[in-house]
C-alpha cells in the first residue's frame, strides 16, 4: 500500500508535521496522534497500522504526530507551551492562565492549529478521530453517538459526551459542536506515568490490538 504525503509543515523547533493518505475512496476519516506531547502512543499505534493496512473502503488519512515538539520534549503542550486543544478559535475561546492547560496568546495563534484548520477546510473529514491518554473512554463531540457506541463496544472503554464542562478552543468544540463534524476523542490507557495517568500502565504494544480493531471498522463503515 503506498502512503502519499500530501502536507507538511515545519514546527518552532523544525520537526516536521505530515498528513499522510493511505488510500480508499469512500468517506474521509482522519485520525490525529499526539496532540498532546506527553501522549505518545499515538504514533506508534498510527505509524504501525500504516506498515499493515493492505486495502480499505474509507478514504484514510492520519497525521501521526501532530506536537512533535512537545512529543521530543515530553510536555503536554508544544514549544511555546501552550495547550493545542485549547487553542481553536472556538466562539468560546479566552485567554487563560498560563498553566499546562494554557490556550495561547491567541486563538489559532500556533502553527500546529492552523495546519489542522487547513486541513479541515481542505479535506473536509466526515469523521476524526484523535488519540490520547490515559483516560480509558470513547469521548465524543458532534453527531458521533452511534459511533462511539461501536468503538466502545470495540475497545471496552465507556462512552461519554463531552458536555460535563466547557472547554474553551478545544478540537472537539471547534469541529463536532460548531461544525458538526462527528470527533471521537479515544483516550488509551496511559503509555508513560503522569500524575493524570490511572494505573496500571500499559505498553503501546499492548493498545495495538485494539487500535486495529477500531481501524478495521472505520475503514468500512
Ligand atoms: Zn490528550
């Protein structure tokens, strides 16, 4: 299966963000890694499904890392230490402190974010799904129930709506509250300690099985 490499963009730090095309022709389903530094499962579950996937349905199309600054520097945020999913310029976004969850000075402030919006605009997903830790729980935003319910079904994680409390520029609210784009945030086990991460640890290795039976099932749906 041949990868296309159709954007890339180069970060504060000079590592290189890629979004990548994996094939398929039905509905555009992107997954996003890493968005949060400290994460770094993403990757590996992303970079290994490209080395397997032989055909799909669904048009696939994944940014295996999009903070790889934070990713090499092992923080949440990116290199000007602002949080990427607060920084969408959601019609509730304001300047926060500056504390892990900082938003930025300002809303699409950071070359991360606005690839991602360039993306959205571009390819105009019908699905994304962005990986994180350690949560163990199928969150979702917009139109994306009936899909998370079958992702949960698939990973034994539980489903929850993202309305328990705001969270000003946040990914989800910009694409599945604003633009109705269903989002499916799948929060792994945690890969590495953190003081959020809810034991027991668990290897990338060991996510795999299961990332590849959520796969499996949007590149057919
Ligand atoms: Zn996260």
């Amino acid at each position: 299966m041949i990868k296309t490499v159709l954007e890339q963009q180069k970060t504060v730090n000079g590592n290189e963000i890629s979004l990548l095309d994996a094939g398929g022709t039905g509905k555009t389903i992107l997954t996003i890694g890493v968005f949060h530094g400290d994460e770094p499962s993403g990757k590996y579950l992303i970079e290994k499904y490209l080395k397997n996937i032989k055909k799909t349905k669904n048009r696939l199309l994944f940014i295996p890392c999009l903070n790889p600054d934070g990713l090499f520097a092992g923080t949440r945020g990116n290199a000007n230490g602002v949080d990427l999913n607060r920084n969408f310029p959601t019609k509730n976004w304001q300047l926060s402190e500056k504390n892990k969850y900082f938003g930025g000075e300002s809303p699409a402030g950071e070359i991360e974010t606005k690839f991602l919006i360039n993306i959205i605009e571009n390819y105009r997903p019908d699905l994304i799904l962005t990986l994180h830790e350690p949560y163990r729980i199928v969150n979702y935003d917009g139109p994306a129930q009936d899909i998370a319910e079958k992702i949960s079904e698939i990973t034994g994680y539980k489903t929850e709506e993202s309305i328990g409390y705001p969270t000003p520029g946040s990914f989800g609210t910009y694409c599945g509250i604003e633009r109705h784009i269903p989002v499916i945030t799948l929060e792994f086990a945690p890969t590495i300690e953190s003081e959020d991460a809810v034991l027991p640890i668990e290897t990338p290795e060991k996510l795999w099985c299961l990332y590849e039976k959520v796969m499996n099932f949007l590149a057919e749906f």
